[in-house]
C-alpha cells in the first residue's frame, strides 16, 4: 500500500506503489536493464496487447524501473499518472502530439527555452499544427488568441532569463472557461511550485535538471493531473473521445475509466510512446529515482543560497541589475510571491556594468562554478548567453530573448553560501578590473 501522506520530503522517498523488490525485497529500486518480459502463457499475452490487463510487454512502452519513478513523480507532484520519457525535448512535444493534430493549434507564452521555442515556431509547423505566440504579462492575451482548433495552452512556470513567473491560475481558468487546458512546464521550478494547485492540467519536466540533480541524464516526464474534463469539451480532443483505428476503435476516455482519469497519459504512452518510441533508459529511470530522493532538501538549499547570491549581487558596483524572483516590483512580484513556496528558485541573472567583454571576463574566471549550457545541477552553474547560446541571434533577437550584451546566468548550487559568493567576488573583480582597464 502506498503511504498515505501530501508531504513531499516524504513522497520523495516512498511515494507509488514500489516498497521493494517482488523477486529479491530490494530496497533500491532495481535497474530492470531488460527488454522483454516472460508472458505467462498466450491467453495472458493476449490481454496485455488488449490492455485488458496491465503489465510488461517490452520496454519501449513499459519497464519496471520506469513505473517506479513515474509513480514516485507523479506522487510528489500531486497528479494522477506520469509517462517518462527521453528527455524533456520528447516531454513537450509528446504533451502537445497527444491532443494536437494537423489543422490544430496552441497559444504558447513567448517566454520559453530555446529548444521548445525551436520545436514549436519551426517543427511543430512541418507537422501542420501552429502555435501562437502570446505575451504571458497580460493573460488575456491567451483568450483573444483562442478559437475553435485550439487544443492547449502552453507555458513555463519560472521561464529564464526574465525569470517572472507565469500566471497560472489567471491562464488556466481562463482555458477551463473556453475547454483548453494548460500545460505547464515546471522544469525550473520543482517541489516549489505546484501547478496542478492553481488549475493546470498538464506538468511537464526536463528531469535532466533538479529532479536528476547531479548532471548525470537526460530525460523527462509527462504527469497528468486528472483534473480536466475531455469528455465536456469533446469536440476540441477527437484524439481522446473519439474510436482510434489503430487500436481497434478503442476510445481512451472510456477505456481509461476503469483505471481512473487518466485517458490522457494512458493514451500517451500507449499511443505516442508505441510508435514515436523515445523510451527512457532504464539506467536514467534509475538516476531520476535516487535525484527525487533528495530533491526536496536540495531544493532548500538551493533556494537558501540563490537568495544569498541575488543579495550579494544588488549591492555590487560592477553589477548594473539583477534578475530574480525575489527582488521584482509589481506583477511579477506578486506572481512570485503566490506561485512559488518556500523560496524563489536557484536561478539569478545579472547584468554586467562592462558589457560583452566583461561577461566573457567573468566567466573565464570562474574557479568553483561550472562554465556550461545546464541547470539545475547540484553544483553551480554559469552561463554569459551573448558569447553561447544566443550568439547566432541579432542584438534585436538578443534583447526580444531577455539576453543583454553583459548578461550572465547563474543556476546556483548547493555548496557552501561562503564559497559561492567568495567565487563570484573574485571573478567579478576580474570582470570589473579589465572593464576599467578599457576605459
Ligand atoms: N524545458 C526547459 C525549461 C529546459 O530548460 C530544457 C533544457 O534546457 C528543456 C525543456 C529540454 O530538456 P532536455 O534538455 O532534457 O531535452
């Protein structure tokens, strides 16, 4: 029996159905590196292919390890069922493929990462299905861009580098008035944000970040939260409420009925995980299991020292603003405050006084933080996107990004506050100290 409780640090540990190993009573989850599974004789086999009975066929739909961690993940973050997958890339766009057919759209925030952005403005579009790009500051914006062939709405809970949190319950009710439900990026916000609470219907995860922790995997997940109604809206989900061919006529609201509200993930998996194929590795199911296990303390501290850094960073000279949660005015301020529990997320950006050549400054002398294009590593992380990621973009196409010319993003870690700061003091006395040099 799963244990009964809402605390996460809790669920963390124990949450699904696994206690341990039914072949050897295994604690630790074991990496089931299988590909098929021993049916026990045709009648059995046959009822799986029917689904009339649920269980192992072959691991590119379902593995023992996986199912571990999907219901773990699912536990934590309050949703009725979870599909992993292989990476958060797959995550978004199976969460879109699942309920959008050619002819369809998504209104999206223009506040994304610049793989989904890619994703949706270029393939999506070869696909057929077009996605309208919405300013998240005014969450009438997604109202006006709905219509009849609109199948979800689509955001990020803490985007970067603006770094303001999406208006969630103001969006999803919106979309819960027209028959659209909103599918929510949490990647940057785990455990600290709870969408499902605030009316999203859809959470989606890049698990290579906090939920992995130690920069070890690549992967992501799809949890449902069972709190939207298909059937009320059937005309915009044929995908969900009407007879699908290739499984013989079966209708996924009906036949997820017996098993709970779970037509969408139940069609994900058997559907897009069937034949698109992006399965998780057993061995990366394996490292999102032990990164869950300590994601609500390392989350603690991540927020803790974030904290610390953004006040460290207002204060100095070199340094002409600072971007985090925690030091916004207005809107966003209030957006954060309600969105956001128990800290404001690892992620700090700033900008450099001395420009592009200051930010290349700064990072090359980073000691302790890690120059690279992640997040949510357990250790700290830096990032100058002029010099990297964005450097094909036009200073126009910068600056619509968010991305200044001595812009820097931090993804802060768990080490020790003292050693964080002391790294980034030196580094920026480097920064500084060649800027005067120019000058
Ligand atoms: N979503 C967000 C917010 C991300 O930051 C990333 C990766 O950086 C992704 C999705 C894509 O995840 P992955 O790299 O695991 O495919």
């Amino acid at each position: 029996m799963p244990i009964e409780t809402k605390n996460v640090e809790t669920l963390a540990l124990h949450g699904g159905s696994y206690r341990s190993d039914p072949a050897t009573g295994a604690v630790a989850v074991p990496i089931y590196q299988t590909t098929s599974y021993q049916f026990e004789n045709t009648d059995h086999a046959s009822r799986l292919f029917a689904l009339e009975a649920i269980g192992q066929i072959y691991t590119r739909i379902k593995n023992p390890t996986q199912d571990a961690f999907e219901e773990r993940l699912a536990a934590i973050e309050g949703g009725v069922g979870a599909l992993a997958v292989a990476s958060g890339q797959t995550a978004s766009a199976f969460a879109i493929f699942n309920i959008a057919q050619a002819g369809d759209n998504v209104v999206s925030s223009t506040d994304l990462y610049g793989g989904t952005w890619t994703l949706f403005s270029q393939t999506l579009k070869q696909f057929g299905v077009e996605v309208r790009f919405v300013d998240p500051a005014d969450p009438e914006n997604f109202r006006r861009a709905t219509d009849a062939k609109t199948r979800a709405y689509y955001a990020e809970t803490l985007p970067n580098p603006k770094l303001n949190v999406f208006p969630i319950r103001e969006v999803a009710d919106i979309g819960r008035s027209l028959g659209v439900p909103l599918i929510l990026d949490n990647t940057a916000a785990p455990v600290i944000a709870r969408p499902f609470e605030h009316g999203a219907a859809i959470v989606v995860y890049s698990t290579t970040k906090y939920i992995g922790g130690h920069g070890t995997s690549i992967g992501g997940a799809i949890i449902d939260g069972g709190n939207f109604d298909w059937e009320a809206h059937a005309s915009r989900f044929p995908l969900l409420t009407q007879p699908d061919e290739a499984y013989h006529g079966a209708v996924w609201t009906e036949a997820a009925k017996p098993l709970g509200p779970i037509a969408y993930i139940l069609r994900a998996r058997v559907k897009l995980l069937r034949d698109l194929g992006a399965a998780i590795a057993p061995q990366n199911a394996f490292q999102f299991i032990q990164g869950l296990e300590t994601l609500p303390l390392r989350l603690r501290q991540h927020n803790e020292n974030a904290i610390k850094v953004a006040n460290f960073l207002v204060k100095h000279p070199a340094i002409s603003h600072v971007i985090f949660p925690g030091l916004q005015s207005g809107a966003n301020r209030r957006r954060a405050d309600i969105y956001l529990k128990g800290g404001y997320g690892a992620l700090v950006g700033f900008e450099l006084k001395g420009g592009v050549d200051a930010g290349r400054r700064f990072i090359d002398a980073l000691r302790l933080f890690y120059h690279v294009a992640n997040i949510g590593d357990a250790r700290s992380l830096a990032i100058h996107p002029a010099s990297t990621t964005h450097q094909q973009l036009s200073a126009e196409e910068q600056l619509a990004a968010g991305v200044t010319p001595g812009y820097v993003r931090l993804s802060v870690g768990i080490e020790h506050p003292d050693d964080i700061l002391a790294d980034l003091n030196q580094a920026l006395a480097h920064a500084d100290a060649g800027a005067r040099k120019a000058a």
